[in-house]
C-alpha cells in the first residue's frame, strides 16, 4: 500500500453518499458531474490521488475523517464522462476546507492506527471463523453456494479492512470502523457484528428447517 512522507497536505475531495473507503480496498466509479470530471482531469496530471468522505444519510452532513483514493485505471467515456477504478490509501482527517468551488479542496493530516505490542492473530481468527460461519448460514438460507474469496487477508490490520468495506447497507457502522484507530478494538466491533449476524442467520435457517419438514 502507498504512503507518503508528507503528514499534512491538500487534498482534493469526492463527498460521496453513504460511501466508506478503506485502506486496500478497491472502489470504481462513474464520473459524469462536471465538477468532479475538472477534478479528476487535474489529479491525472499529478498524483491521481483525491479524498473520499461519506455524505451522512441522515443529516447530509460530511464526516471529517476519510480515506485517500488513488486511481489505478481510468476510461474515457462520451461526454466526457469517465469510469475510474481507484484504491484506498491512508486514512486523512480534514483540519480546514481551503477551497468550495468548483470542488472542495482541504488540509487534511494522514494517520495510522496506533502500534501495538498485543497480539491480534487470535482475535483475526475468531473474526474469520465467525465469517466463514456467516458465510455457510447465508449460503443454506438462500440456497446458493456463496464462498469466501481465496485471498482473503489473514494480517489482523488487512483483514479488519477488509470486514468493513464488505458491510453492506450500514454506512454509519462503516465510518465508525473508518474512525477507529486501535486495530483490535476495530476487530472486536465487527466480531459483535459477525457474532450478531450470524445468530440471526442459524434462527432463521432453523425456521426454514422447521417447515421444510
């Protein structure tokens, strides 16, 4: 994964409703909003890099804390649209707005989550036992055969990542997960959330069970 030497830079910014980057996670978009195609056109000349921050759907409020977009391959579509597929970098906090128009601009400072001396590969277990579990309760449920990628990461910090980006439907629990900068507690979260999920699956597959029979 990239990073820079630079703490504090400017940064262009991609407000974005209920969407949440992570670090080492894949994220591909459509550009057809005028602003945002001057944006990208600029950043292709220099870094590609840009910032993603969620848009609240509750309150349309912007979070402060995002995660830097880097593009990785770009098309150039009619009307100047374009489909770009960008990575995530590092995690940014927006300490001012220099710029609104045509595109938000800011100052933002890069960080990282806090080191530690504790061991997290236990804690990286349970959390991918519990989604093999939530994985093999959904697959029963809806019938289809649905299986974990084979490259799932297996580093507590890549993994936890990963988790997050692939929770679907609850933006707000992203960003939370985006905020937290102590790895294990991250993947104690989604461990809840896993633990949760997949007691309301083996419930429901039960009942089903129940009037197959």
């Amino acid at each position: 994964m990239a990073s820079s030497s630079i703490a504090v830079r400017e940064l262009p910014l991609f407000p974005l409703p209920e969407v949440v980057l992570f670090p080492g996670r894949p994220l591909p978009l459509h550009i057809f909003e005028f602003r945002y195609r001057m944006m990208i056109n600029t950043i292709l000349e220099y870094d590609r890099r840009f910032g993603v921050l969620m848009i609240d759907p509750n309150n349309g409020e912007i979070a402060n804390i995002g995660c830097c977009a880097e593009i990785i391959h770009f098309e150039k579509l009619p009307d100047d649209r374009m489909k770009v597929l960008t990575l995530g970098q590092q995690r940014f906090r927006v300490l001012e707005y220099t710029r609104e128009k045509p595109y938000r601009v800011a100052l933002v400072e890069w960080f990282e989550d806090y080191s530690t001396d504790t061991n997290l590969r236990g804690k990286a277990k349970q959390v991918t036992t519990l989604l093999h579990d939530v994985v093999k309760l959904s697959g029963k449920l809806t019938d289809q055969k649905i299986e974990l990628p084979e490259n799932l990461p297996t580093l507590p910090l890549e993994l936890s990542y990963w988790v997050a980006s692939n929770l679907y439907g609850v933006a707000i629990e992203q960003q939370a997960l985006l905020e937290i900068q102590d790895t294990g507690e991250r993947l104690q979260r989604e461990a809840d959330i896993l633990e949760t999920t997949r007691g309301n699956l083996a419930a429901r597959t039960a009942l089903k069970d129940a009037f197959k029979n």
